[in-house]
C-alpha cells in the first residue's frame, strides 16, 4: 500500500484517481481548495486525510505543505490541480494565477513535502511551442491569450519537472499529459474519454521499480512521448527553475541539497 497525495481531488481527473488508488488498496490524501469544496465533494469511503488549501496563494501552498509533512512521509504526489484564466489574472503577491497554479504550486510542493518518493506532474499537449515564455512568464508584455497562457504554464511546468528528475536523481519525476477531456475545465465537446485520463498518473505513482523506466518521462495513455525539445534543454530547465525559485522563496534543488 503506497501514501498519495492528490492535489485537486474533488472533480475530475483527480476524483477518479482517487477513487482507483483506493479501490487498489492504496492510503490516498485527499485535497480542496477550500472547506466548501470538501462539503460539495460529499462522502468518499476510506479517505483518511483531507487536507485544503489554495494553490494560488503562496502562503496557504506553504501552510498546506506543512500540513502534509505532519501527516507523515508520501510515497507520491500527483499535481493535478490545474486552471484557465479567460482574463489575466494575477494572485494576492502579484503572480500570475494561472502560472502560480499550475507550476509554481507544484514546484513548491515537490521541494517542501517530506522526501516524496514520487513526483507525478499533470502536463498538456498544448504546451508545444511558447517560444515567449521565458521572456515575459507573467504576460506584462503581451495581449492577452487565456489559451496560449495556459499551454506557457504547462510548458514551464514540463520543463521543471525535467529539471527536478536532474537535480533529484533518487525522486522520479513525470509528467503526464492526460488528454483533452470532458472536465469542467476542458468542456463538453472534449474528445479524449475522461474515465481513463487518470491511469497513467495512478499508474505512475504506484509502479514496480524500474518498470517506467527512466525519470523525466513525459507520458500519454501509458506510453512516452517526446516533449517540446526547449523542456529537455538544461539551460531552460535552470531558466525555469531559478525563477520559480525566486518567485516563490523556495530555493532551487541540487542533488546535494535533498534532505
């Protein structure tokens, strides 16, 4: 039986994995944004630990890391949670939210949690491209594009979870782009079945060692594929990774440095 923490768990991809880890037998902790997102959520046998917290807000990302570690150590993480902004929107510290959301939340969570044996990032095929991203990462420059910024903020997160299998060797790290789906977010007229978009992530979180092969995988219904070149490139990678670092306060991992 593995611990698993699922970040975005009330709807969607993530209650559906959920609802798979524990009809496998695995201890998964649940997360909302809120209280009032648990109350909507209604029952769910055999969860344990439900835990909140907004992921756009640097503080309560933090307060929700501290409230994992005491729970005790996890065996994985899947960063699930994600958004779309039609207007840009920027968090209480000034952070573009969609950014914040989607990767700098999950680089924050992967570097605070207790020695996470897993780190499972949710990606999107629409992170190919965005060759402005590293130039203007929070949108202050450009006419807005709730599409393009979305698919900047997975390919940012790509590139980090990249970079995170670099500098943490013994923590394996994935991405997993699950499909377009019929999700709030992805709307009605999605056309990737959404009762198998959570697999490979449960499968992810829970294979025999060395079944997945090598970390820094970037996956699609149980088969790897190849990323947008820029997110294998080192020198983006520590692009990212250095930003994140100073945007959030948490400081940029080397193998060195894990606890």
């Amino acid at each position: 039986m593995a611990r698993i923490f699922v970040t975005g768990s009330t709807q969607g991809i993530g209650r559906n994995a959920i609802q798979t880890l524990i009809g496998n037998g695995h201890d998964v902790i649940l997360h909302a944004r809120s209280k009032e997102r648990i109350n909507a959520f209604g029952a769910l046998a055999n969860v344990n630990t439900v835990l909140t917290g907004d992921l756009a807000s640097l503080e309560e990302v933090r307060a929700l890391a501290r409230a994992l570690n005491e729970t005790g150590p996890v065996d994985a993480i899947i960063h699930n949670a994600g958004i779309i902004d039609t207007t840009r929107e920027v968090t209480r510290e000034g952070i573009l939210r969609v950014l914040m959301v989607n990767a700098i939340a999950p680089y924050m969570l992967s570097l605070l949690a207790e020695r996470p044996a897993r780190l499972i990032f949710t990606g999107s095929s629409m992170h190919y491209g965005h060759e402005e991203a590293l130039d203007d990462m929070d949108w202050r420059e450009r006419r807005w594009s709730g599409a393009s910024a979305y698919g900047e903020s997975k390919m940012l997160l790509t590139a980090m979870a990249n970079g995170l299998a670099r500098h943490l060797p013994d923590t394996p790290c994935h991405t997993v782009d699950p499909g377009w789906v019929p999700t709030r977010m992805g709307g009605e007229s999605a056309s990737d079945p959404l009762d198998e978009a959570h697999l490979t992530q449960c499968w992810l979180a829970t294979y025999s060692k060395d079944e997945a092969g090598a970390s820094g995988g970037y996956w699609h219904h149980m088969e790897r594929r190849e990323p947008d070149p820029k997110t294998q490139d080192t020198k983006v990678q520590d692009a990212v990774l250095t930003r994140f670092a100073a945007l959030s306060g948490v400081a940029m991992p080397t193998a060195a440095s894990r606890p």
